[in-house]
C-alpha cells in the first residue's frame, strides 16, 4: 500500500510547532531546535521521532511547501531544495554513482547538461545527449548500465513535448530510473509521474513560485527514495530556506488560477501571432502544426503551458528594436513571473551555443520566446501588435 503524502510529511509536526491557531502558518527561521533529552535528540536525529533539530536537515515550512508538492504532483514523496538545478543534483547525487551512465535529452535547459555532462564527467559517471523525442535513438543510446534517463515535459525554446509513456518504458526495460523536469508544464498542465516517470523536477523559482522573488527547487517520486534523498540534501548542504519555502507555499496557492489564465491567454497569443505578416514561425504545442500536438492532448490536462516560442521576419538589428519597443512586455531572461515577460535565446539561455548549434536546435537571432503571465489577453496582444506595427514602419 503505497504511503499517502501526509503521512510522510505529516502536518501534526508543523501544527505542533504552530502553537497559536493561526489561519496561515508562520514562518519559523530556527536553525537550531531545542531538545528535551538525550533520548529525544537521538529519536529526532534517526528519524524515529516527527520533528527538527537543525535546519539543513528539515525545517516546518519546507515540509508544509513539500506536502502542497506531494499532492499537486500525486507523489508519495517532495523535498524543496535551494533551486531548481540543486534539485537536479539532489537527483544525481542520490541515485547515481561512478561508473554509472545518464541518458540526457540534448533539448534540456543548458544548466542540466552542464551539471549532467560537465559535471557528472568529473566524478566518472559517463553521459550520452540524444534526442529523445527520437524512441529509436534513446533505445539506442542506452547501455546496461544507464541508472538514469532525464528529459524535459516541455523543453526550451522549441517546445518539444516528451513522450513519457515511451521514455518510462525504456527506463524500466534497462532498471534506470526516469526524471522528468517539468518546470515548462507545472502539476498543472502535465502530472509526469501518472504517465510512468520515477521522479519529476520543477524549478519553483518560475511559475510554481509565479512572483519572481523566490529560488526553490523540487523533487518528487513514487517509490520509497526519501530517505536516501533526505541524506543527500543534508551532506552536501541543498536545504531550502524557510522564508523562500514560506514565499512559495503562498505562490503555490495561486498556481492553478494563474496557470488557468495564462495557459488560456498564450493560446490565443498564439493564433494571434501565427496570423501576423511580421512573423515567420510560432511554436506552441497547443497548436495542431506544432510536431508533438497530439501528444500533448494525449498527456497534458486540457492546458499546454504558458510558453509561446516565434521568429520575427526580422534580422538580428530588428529583433533587437522590436525587444526595445515592446515596452509594455519586460524583456527578463527567466519565465514564469504574474507578468508577462519576453527573452531572446539567442543572447540569453542559449549563447554558450555557436550560432550553427543554436540553428540546429531551430533558434535563430530572430528568435523571442514568451512567458504569459495572468494580464487580460488583449492586453497582452495589444503590446505585441503595437511593437509590431512599428517594426513593419522601421
Ligand atoms: C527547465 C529548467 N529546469 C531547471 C532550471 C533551474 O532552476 P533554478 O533556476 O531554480 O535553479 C531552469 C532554470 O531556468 C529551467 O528553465
């Protein structure tokens, strides 16, 4: 019988420490927690016992953030960790060790490669980059001893959408597990771990949060990992602060609505730009001609992201006068805020690429990507149309 959320992050610890009956919970910055006794100390430290010594090892609003995760995603068990990429190194760190191989999506957020590739080569763990909405080459690319298999829900800026379902498959055929980071999706739109993932990621710095004033990070999964993911983040020190955690349980609140709003505006973005004489292409996957559409309706719950990928008939000069023009929209290399946000790849999360890599991945100087915040659509279309119109002038 599989372990309920709450039973493993049980409320009754935060409750017990929230001694007045506040309707919100409180903030409890503690680094070090007083203890009774030796006895208790020592039930605290191994566990035996629901409560806090030391902060890097748990403190009550990681855990009350944690459990609202737990149940967004349908997992048996969340950690909050400092950031979205110490999640990812939560991940690595717990489950593969030297001599193991990771079989990682070229499509993934260039931080992950870097921390998959770079970084995991220098402890001796050995890394194939494969493009995984290809079944054949991911099959490919596995080895017997591939302990891990990592792909994005949405990846960026090209919006490929993973096919869980297959992705699980190959995984659980070679004993690896599969982690799936669904920070373009949130619990929202896509639940990965229903569709055969072990582990889901999010960044809860972008939309979890959705306010911009947080770094977080989250690992959920199904199987009993706790403990050895617990370890991990207390030894090398991946803890979440409590005020971040207290921030981002007050942003989670809002997650569906927000998401609801911003899924619902970037559709209609999207056909809006896809209309327009001074665009050359729009990439959403709840387009019908985006490549993986009918595998987004197949996974997602009836929303397909916030996100909203175009190339202007510009060149580089252009696209750059566009970005200053549209003043209305904050150019902010990051997504995921209330507001609406643009970022230019090309300059931004991509420039470690040459410009032929950047090409290959379908990003060219041209290229804007759009992060819908929870403002009215029009208003949104509006600000575009606008900057737009005066590019057609320029
Ligand atoms: C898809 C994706 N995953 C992970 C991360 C890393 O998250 P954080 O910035 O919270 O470390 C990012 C950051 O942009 C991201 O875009």
């Amino acid at each position: 019988m599989p372990k309920r959320p709450e039973d493993i992050c049980p409320e009754p610890t935060l409750q017990s420490v929230n001694a007045d009956s506040l309707l919100n919970p409180g903030i409890y910055p503690a680094a070090v927690y007083r203890c009774a006794d030796p006895d208790e100390a020592l039930a605290l430290l191994e566990g035996r016992q629901p409560g806090y010594v030391y902060q890097r090892d748990g403190h009550p609003n990681a855990d009350a953030l944690s459990a609202k995760c737990a149940r967004l995603h349908q997992a048996e068990w969340a950690v909050v960790t400092s950031s979205g990429m110490s999640a990812m190194a939560s991940a690595l760190l717990a489950f593969v060790q030297h001599g193991d191989h990771l079989v990682v999506s070229d499509g993934v957020y260039g931080h992950s490669i870097n921390l998959l590739r770079t970084e995991a080569s220098r402890m001796g763990i050995d890394t194939t980059l494969v493009d995984t909405n290809d079944v054949e080459a991911t099959i490919a690319a596995v080895r017997s001893n591939t302990k891990m298999i990592v792909a994005e829900t949405i990846s960026n800026p090209l919006l490929r959408v993973a096919n869980i379902k297959a992705l699980a498959e190959i995984a659980r055929d070679t004993d690896a597990k599969l982690l799936i980071d669904n920070t373009f999706a949130t619990p929202i739109v896509c639940q990965p771990l229903l569709h055969g993932a072990d582990l889901v990621l999010e960044s809860i710095s972008k939309m979890m949060n959705g306010h911009g004033d947080v770094m977080l990070g989250m690992l959920a999964g199904r199987s009993d990992e706790l403990a050895r993911v617990r370890r991990v983040m207390s030894v090398w020190g991946l803890t979440s602060s409590p005020f971040d955690c207290w921030l981002a349980a007050r942003g989670l609140a809002t997650l569906p609505l927000r998401m609801q709003q911003a899924c619902i505006s970037a559709l209609e973005i999207a056909r809006f730009l896809s209309g327009h004489d001074k665009i050359d292409e729009v990439v959403y996957p709840g387009l019908p001609n985006h490549p993986d559409y009918q595998l987004a309706v197949d996974q997602f719950r009836g929303q397909f992201g916030c996100v909203v990928t175009f190339r202007l008939a510009a060149d580089a000069d252009g696209t750059a006068d566009f970005i200053r023009t549209c003043q209305a929209i904050p150019f902010c290399p990051s997504l995921g805020d209330v507001s609406t946000t643009l970022s230019h790849p090309a300059s931004t999360s991509h420039r470690s690429l040459s410009e032929e890599e950047q090409a290959a991945l379908g990003i060219g100087p041209n290229s804007i990507r759009l992060s819908v915040g929870t403002e009215p659509a029009n208003s949104i279309v509006d600000a575009l149309d606008k900057a737009l119109s005066q590019l057609s002038e320029g």
